[in-house]
C-alpha cells in the first residue's frame, strides 16, 4: 500500500499554502493561530484507495486507510493497534432506529487519542526524533506515553495537577516524565510549548502539530465504512480543544471527495456548559474568546482552544450546530449509557451521547435518522466522576441471610 501524498500545507487563518519543508508546525505568516491543514494528491490517491481495496483489506487497524494519511510506509508506523474500533448498532435506543455508538475505548491506552498520536510517532520515527512531548488534559498524554514506552523514547508530559489519578497512574505506569502543573491545562499548555521550544523535543499537540488531526479523521473513514459507505444523517462530536471535530469534519469530507459517500453528515458539536468557548465563537460569528472552564469533563475542559477555527469551519460546512450540556447530564449519562449498553465511558466520553439524549428530548432528532455517537474515552480513566453517576454498593457481612435481606429489602 502506498502512503504520503501530501502536496503542501495550507493555513486555517490566512488561506496561504506552504511546502512540507518551508511550515514544520504552524503558518510561518501567522505565527501559533496559524494552524496548518495538510494537503494531499486526491487523484493519487483515488488510485489506492476504493471500496474494492478497502473490502479486500486485511488491516485491521487504522493504518488501512494509509494513502490518506501522512506517513510514508507501514514500516514507519508504531506497534500498539489503533483504530478500526466497532460501531455499535442500537435499533430502537431513546426511540431511534438508526443509532450508532462508536466506542474509541478500545484504543491500546484507552481513548480516541491514540488515532493522532500514531501518526506522530510515525512521523517522529521518519524524522529521527529522540524525545517527545505533550500538554495534556490527561488522555493525550497517557496515548503519548503508552506509544513512547512501545518506541522506546523518552516522553514528557504536561497535566493540569487536578487530572483524575488514574490518568496520572497511567502516565507513570508507561514511564514518562509527567510534569503536573499548578494550574489550568491552559496553563499547562503554555509551559509545555515553553519546554518544548527550549528543549528540542518532538511536539505532540493536535492544535500545533498539523498531522495529528490527520489520524483523528480515521474515526469518520471507519463509520462509513461500517456503514457500508453510507454517511450517517448526523454524528454527535465531543469538543474540547476541536481537533477530534477538525479530524471528524475533515474525514467525512474526504471520503465525499474521493466518492466513497454522497454527502457529508450533519456534526453536532458537544460542549460542556462550564467550557463551551467553541460555540460561543460558532454563534457569534468571530473569533474565539478565551475563557475559564469548569466542568468535571476534564477532558473537555479548555477554556482556550487551539483547534477552534477548524472546527468551527467544519460545523458550519455540514450544516451542522454546537451545543452544550451539563455536568449533571454528563455524569447522569454515564450510567444511563453504560447501563443500556454496556458502553463505559468517561465523562468527555460520553458527552456527546448526553448531547444526543438532549437532542432526543428537544424533539430535534429524526427517530429513523442514521445517528453516530463518538464515546472518545474509556471510564476506567475517571473512576471518581463514575462514582458520582451511581450509589455505593451493598454492604453485608459474609453470610446469606444478609443477602437475603438485602435482596428483599429492593424486591
Ligand atoms: C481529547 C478528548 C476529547 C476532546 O477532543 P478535542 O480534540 O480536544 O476537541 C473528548 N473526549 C476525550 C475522551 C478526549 O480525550
Ligand atoms: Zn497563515
């Protein structure tokens, strides 16, 4: 399979195009607002990849959709499997006949993250990198880590102090450097690119980094395939920093481009009510206002997102919207979803599904629709957030008569 047909690169902000060599991260013109969407030799690619090659292909990972990606040969890419994650079909859930969950949480560290930070450390491997490194709210971090640890290089990361533990345990676990930061992943962010400047080491951010958003738009490839090559009639995107919507967006319209789907779907950008910078700036027209964020989401809480203007282009390209829901609603559905479906998520996991039970109960859905849910994070990753979505458990000694009772008492 042939890959990297990338021709260029072309800013969000100014519109001017860029050679591979010339613009490393973002815009050399606009400086860090200038991130960079990669370009690729569409007609080229329409030689290796139709619904005929991908029938007959036998990768069972991301990397099967290989000539639309940014890395050069399968030798290049990381060992840890990524992607080609099963979508669920739920015929008659919340009344719909046509949902779809997505589950990301099969991914080797447990979020959708993984899909990006492949790409990066294949790129980092054809470019000689010797260290790595990422702000994280937590999952990009532990995806960076897992994938160093597999590559065998050093990684530092960059995490909010508040992170949930078991992100931080996880971080560790993989042997990375983790720096956790008194303060905002905002905060974070800004002394991770500080860092990274200083100290030379391969950059794993969605919003700097243009290929990274490249592996997130494998997740819209995958629905439609699964689909049958049929775009779903709306997906329902988490949105934090906007590059899983950038990635999501940018997919669909390839796969339209290519002629593998007749349309791009609908997407329908979820946010926090506490972090919702994103919508602002998708209603109001203008650029995006920083914020504080408060949510419990902590994957989703990025009162300033990097990814914004993509992801804003790309809402409004589907004729899609941004919404928001609460941190009650999340953390209710965590147990809703895991309980119907057995689908466990965290609670960015699960917010665009909160988003769709919105949707659901506004009557904005179809109930015959084709729905996509993306459910981006696995809930071991927070167990703090489950707890408060459920009571404790039942608490007897180790005898049956006070099972018995207990059984009886909830009869
Ligand atoms: C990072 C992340 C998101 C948000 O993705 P952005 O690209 O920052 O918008 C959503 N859910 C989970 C589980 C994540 O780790
Ligand atoms: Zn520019």
């Amino acid at each position: 399979m042939r890959g990297a047909t990338v021709t260029g690169l072309r800013c969000a902000k100014c519109g001017a195009e860029h050679s591979v060599k010339d613009a490393r991260f973002t815009c050399p013109d606009c400086g860090p607002d200038g991130i960079l969407d990669v370009l690729y030799d569409y007609d080229e690619v329409a030689k290796h990849i139709s619904r005929e090659t991908l029938a007959g292909s036998q990768e069972n990972s991301h990397w099967r959709y290989l000539p639309l990606l940014p890395v050069e040969s399968m030798a290049s890419t990381p060992r840890p499997r990524t992607g080609w994650t099963p979508l669920y079909h739920l015929p008659g859930h919340l009344g719909l006949s046509g949902l779809h969950i997505k589950d990301d949480s099969g991914n080797p560290t447990a979020s959708l993250k993984d899909r990006a930070t492949s790409v990066a450390l294949a790129r980092a491997r054809d470019e000689g990198v010797t260290a790595v490194a990422a702000a994280s709210t937590g999952n990009a971090g532990c995806s960076l880590a897992g994938f160093s640890a597999a590559e065998g290089l050093p990684c530092y990361i960059f995490v909010p102090k508040t992170a949930p533990r078991p992100k931080v345990a996880q971080l560790l676990v993989y042997g990375a450097t983790v720096f956790a930061v008194d303060g905002s992943y905002d905060d974070a962010f800004d002394l991770a690119m500080e860092a990274i400047e200083k100290f030379g080491w391969y950059n794993r951010c969605c919003a700097v980094n243009p290929y990274l958003v490249e592996g997130k738009k494998t997740v819209a490839f995958e629905i439609c395939e699964q689909l049958g090559f049929r775009a779903p009639d709306r997906v329902f995107v988490p949105v934090g920093d906007g590059c899983i919507m950038s990635g999501t967006y940018k997919g669909f319209a390839e796969f339209e481009r290519l002629g593998l789907i007749d349309r791009v779907p609908e997407l329908i950008g979820v946010q926090a009510e506490g972090a919702s910078p994103v919508k602002a700036a998708f209603e109001c027209g203008g650029d995006v206002v920083p914020c504080e964020a408060n949510t419990c989401a902590d994957s989703i809480a990025v009162g300033h997102p990097r990814n914004w203007r993509k992801a804003v282009k790309g809402v409004g390209a589907s004729g899609g919207r941004m919404m928001t829901v609460t941190d009650d609603e999340i953390i209710g559905a965590i147990a809703s979803l895991a309980r119907s479906t057995g689908i466990f998520g965290e609670p960015a996991g699960v917010t665009a599904y909160a988003g769709l039970v919105k949707a659901v109960a506004e009557g904005a859905v179809g109930t015959d629709e084709t729905i996509a849910v993306l459910m981006t994070g696995s809930g071991l990753k927070d167990t703090e957030s489950a707890m408060r979505s459920v009571g404790e458990p039942v608490s007897v000694g180790c005898s049956i008569a006070d099972v018995e009772r207990e059984l009886a008492a909830r009869a």
